[in-house]
C-alpha cells in the first residue's frame, strides 16, 4: 500500500550538498545584509533561523549529524570570514578577528539558539517518523538513498 510522503519524508540531498548550500545562503546573507545595513544585524538572522529548519529537512537520514552539528558551524564559519576582512564589522574596529568572531557569536546568540534548536527538533521529528513506520525501510545500498515501499 502506498501513501503520500510527507515533508518528513522527502529529504534526500547528501550532507555534502547540503553543508554547500548551507555555506552559500549564510554567506550570502550577511553579504546582502552588510551592503544593505553596513553591518550583520537582524536580517542576518532572520535568513538563518529558516536556514537551519529548511537544512534539516533537505538532508537524506544517513547524514542527519552532519546537518545536526551543522548550524553553530556555519555561523563560525561566516563570521570568520568575515572577520578576517573585516574584523570592525562583528565587533569593535580595533578587534583581532578572535575577538572579532566572538562578539559576532555574543550578537547572533539568539538566532543561532533558536535555529540550532529547530534545527534538532526537526532532526528527531524526521528521525522518528522514518524509523517508525514499519511498511518502508530506508536502505543504505540505494544508490540515491531513497525510501522505499
């Protein structure tokens, strides 16, 4: 008997793609919001709260640690880009990027709070709505790592 997939359900993109991706979209979004405000503030989090969710349902099962560690990463990783250019943009003009990256992280404290913690919600949601259903199993020698009926 088939039914319907759910948003649960149709994750499927490598953690490779989706650690890409995830890069791409919070660099982005603190390039746009540094043109657009001269800093990294509130439009920053506002793209990354809903990157985290929509990274946790992007990701096939097999990878699901590589997106559940993944959020406080990339906010590491896109502030220290930054702060290597421009360390006065996370922080106090006279900052190290070290000081830099830390303020920045003090900031956007919230943001990565709450986008973490969606982030893992949604990971155990998935994980218990695939594991739970006793007619599909999810095979590791899939070629694409689809779910199957």
């Amino acid at each position: 008997m088939s039914h319907a997939r759910t948003v649960w359900e149709e994750g499927r993109e490598p953690g490779r793609q989706v650690v890409a991706l995830g890069a791409a979209v919070a660099l982005t979004a603190a390039a746009v919001d540094l043109v657009a405000t001269g800093g990294v503030g509130l439009l920053f989090d506002l793209v990354f709260v809903p990157l985290c969710v929509w990274l946790a349902l992007d990701v096939r099962l097999d990878d699901f640690f590589t997106v559940g560690v993944l959020p406080p990463l990339l906010m590491v990783g896109a502030f220290v880009t930054l702060g290597v250019g421009r360390p006065g943009i996370l922080g106090d003009p006279g900052d190290g990027v070290v000081q830099a990256v830390i303020s920045g992280l003090s900031h956007h404290s919230e943001a990565l709070l709450l986008g973490y913690l969606l982030c893992l919600v949604v990971l155990m949601v998935r994980h218990r709505t695939l594991t739970a259903r006793g007619d599909r199993k999810v095979t590791r020698n899939d070629p694409d790592r689809r779910l199957r009926a």
